[in-house]
DNA sequence: TGCTTGTTCGGATTCAATTCGGAAAATCAT
DNA sequence: ATGATTTTCCGAATTGAATCCGAACAAGCA
C-alpha cells in the first residue's frame, strides 16, 4: 500500500475499494475489470485508488489475501472438533464448511474462487497450507494409531494441494462431469482407504519385524 | 485468428510470433510481457501479431493449446506401454517422463507451467483430461480385476485434477518441503493403496454375498 | 478561529494495445 | 517477362486504460 489509512473515513474508503473489486470482479472477470468500474462502485474517484494500492495488481493481492485470510478463520475455529472425529467424517465436514462458506454474501467468494487461477491465488496459499498441516498435525496427535503411516509430510502435500485443486477446479467448472458432492465423497473415501492400508500394512510389518527379529 | 497464414513465409512468422511469445513468457511473466517484446524478439513489426491474431490474448490462448496438445502428444503414444504395468509403476513413469518432458528446449515449458494458471490454461485442459481419461479406461479393460473399484470416475476426476496440479504446483514452488521424486512415489502409492484397499473391499462384499444371498 | 495534517478528486500524463493504409513480396495470368 | 492480383509486412497514428499530481476539501487540534 502507498499509504496507510489514519483516519475512519480512510478506512471506509479502502474498504470499499475492496468490496467493489469484489463485485467487479464478480461480475466483469479479472481481465475486463478497470479501475473505473472498481472506483464508480466504491463510489471513489480514480484517484482515491492510488493514495492507498500501488495499482491495479496490488487491489487483487489484497483481495487474494482477505479470501485466504477468511479461508482460515473459518478453517481454524474447526480444528478442535474435526480432530476428534472418524477421518472421513472430518474430511467430509470441512468441505461441507468449505462450501457453505462460499455461498455465504450471494456467492461472493464463490465467483471469487472461478478467478481465482487468473488472479495468482496460488501465490497467497502458504498460509493456508499452513493452517491445513497444522489441522493433520493436531489430527494425527488425537489418532497415535496414525502415527504408523509412512511419509505422512509427502501425503499431506498431496492430499492439501491435490484438494484444494480439485475443489477450486470443480467449482470453475461450468459442467463438471460429477458432483460436488461425489467429490467430498471420493475425497473422504480417498483419505479414508490410504490411512486404513498403510495401518494394515504397518500391522503386518510390525508381526513380520517380531518374527524376523 | 484474424487471417489465415496462405504462403510459407506468413506460417513462419506465425510460428516466430509463438516461440517469441514462449521466451518472452519465461522471461518477464505473463503481465510484463508486451506486444513490442514479443514483436521485438519475433523479429517483426507489432502490427504483424494482429495479422494472425485478434489480441494479445489469442496469443496466450494459442500457447496454451500448444502445450496441451504436446503434452497429449507426449502421453498417447506411451499408452499402450503403461497399461500393461502395475499401477504403481505406471503412474510413476508416466510422472517422470513428464518432468523429461517440461525440461525439453532449455526448461521451455516448465517456465511455461509455472505461469500456466495465470494465463488460464484450465480452459484448454479438457482434451488433456480427455486423453488422461482414455488411458485410465485402457488401463482398467487391461486389468479386470480392477473393474470391481466403485465410484471410476469419481475417482479419476480427483486423480487425474488433483495429480495434474499437484505436479504443476510442486513445480512452481520456489522451495518446495517434498522432492518431486518424493511427490511422484507419494501419488503412486496413492493410487496403489486406494485401489488395493478397493479390490479387499470387493472381495469382502462378494464373499459376504454369498454367505448372504 | 487559524494552522497542520489527512483525504478526496478528476483532469493531465504516460504507456501499451490495437488499427490502418500503403509499400514490398509472392503468386498468378497472359 | 510483365503487369495484375493477392498476400504479407510494417510502424506511425489512434485509442483507451492505468497512473500521477496538485488543488480543493475535511478532520484534528491549539
């Protein structure tokens, strides 16, 4: 940001600028949105733009950011009732969680999440990657019987990335060739088969380490 | 495209324009580039890109064909050789050739993918995914046994997504926690486990059938 | 109230994308 | 080969969006 707001009124002005991109955004697409549209909504002049972004690019980090920074507030107050559920149950739950949030605000984030590629979302994900490791982490503390599974950092980067991906994927989808759904539902059963193989697998190794040795 | 290209010299321009667009894309990133740069390193007028092209966008657009249509053409021929591996051993080759393949022509298309979703390439991926599908299918008639996993094509939605960006992103990360070697092992034994852990499943059901029925 | 600091604004400026009309090259017809 | 015709190429001119800037307006304060 050029510039930092001191006053309330300053504050109200970014607020709006960011709330109007949002509804630009929405409505236009990244590519067709100017700062004419952003600032007529705001109900700002162009001008008021600068004294607080940089440019243009710098609204949509902003916007990323906010979106990412609610993705976790919503994630993190989860996170003590989701580690003592069945893992599937606790997959289930958080993209159901996911998904209602959203819709939340006539689907504001959901139109959002369409663009959100476009945007360089990507770019503000670490956070959320951490809060998602920090939820396996916690996850796997309450299970110890988890503790047996192989490779648990390399799972967790796949299950986290590849998820996101195939969420945000399926919601830009405008004729997604299952539903959203059947995706919660594979997801979970996904999670849900890795875990109870690598437990059989590490049940059978422990028997064969105590015959072995 | 504006124009078709008629005589040969207009296809090498056609071409020139794309392969500058490739280096300038890798060099400055998609919102840096400009049509004088790409003009510049083409070696030609900046009026000649909207001969062949309506904007600066159709170039983009037209790029990101090229490399889902490569990438197919990488995939389809090693077809008939995977279907006939374990699935373990299929996904990783298929996996390490990919790598091989964005490291062609001095890392060419790995700079590429790394800007691949803010130039909007999930829209050309549909025949990407088309191919993928196809070999997943092959693959399941050369294995029977394997027809008895429940949910196909939920489950090759969540793979094949979830893989692709799994893979992209990795590759995009400037420093990633897990090795790609480490990435490619995890989603083999993904999707090993996930269809072993189906097949017992099967196998339960069918016994409990009986018994039942 | 008068002074200082913070805020807003929209016309002026800058810069990249796109257009256009004519020149050069290739192709064709005779 | 020559001139007509089509295709290709170009870069100065145009357009329009992003950004800057300095004057006008509001708030905080003594």
């Amino acid at each position: 940001m050029a510039r930092k707001p001191r006053q309330q009124r300053a504050k109200a002005t970014v607020n709006a600028i960011i709330e109007a991109s949002f509804i630009a955004m929405a409505e236009h697409g990244p590519a067709a949105t100017t700062t004419r549209q952003i600032a007529d909504i705001a109900g700002v002049g162009v001008g008021s733009l600068y004294e607080y972004f940089d440019n243009k690019e710098q609204i949509f980090q902003v916007m990323g950011e906010r979106f990412v920074a609610d993705t976790i507030a919503l994630i993190h107050p989860l996170i003590p009732t989701l580690v003592r559920k069945p893992m599937k149950d606790a997959v289930r739950e958080l993209l159901q969680h996911f998904r209602d949030f959203l819709q939340e605000d006539d689907e504001r984030y959901l139109k959002c999440a369409r663009h959100a590629m476009t945007l360089g979302f990507e770019e503000h994900m670490e956070p959320l990657q951490k809060a998602l490791s920090e939820l396996v982490t916690q996850y796997l503390m309450h299970h110890p019987e988890t503790l047996k599974i192989r490779n648990i950092p390399t799972m967790s980067y796949i299950m986290i990335n590849g998820g996101i991906f195939a969420v945000v994927r399926h919601l830009s989808d405008p004729a997604p060739p299952i539903s959203f759904d059947e995706l919660v539902e594979g997801l979970a059963t996904m999670v849900g088969h890795y875990t109870e193989q690598e437990m059989a697998l590490a049940e059978a190794s422990a028997s064969d380490g105590q015959q072995g040795g």
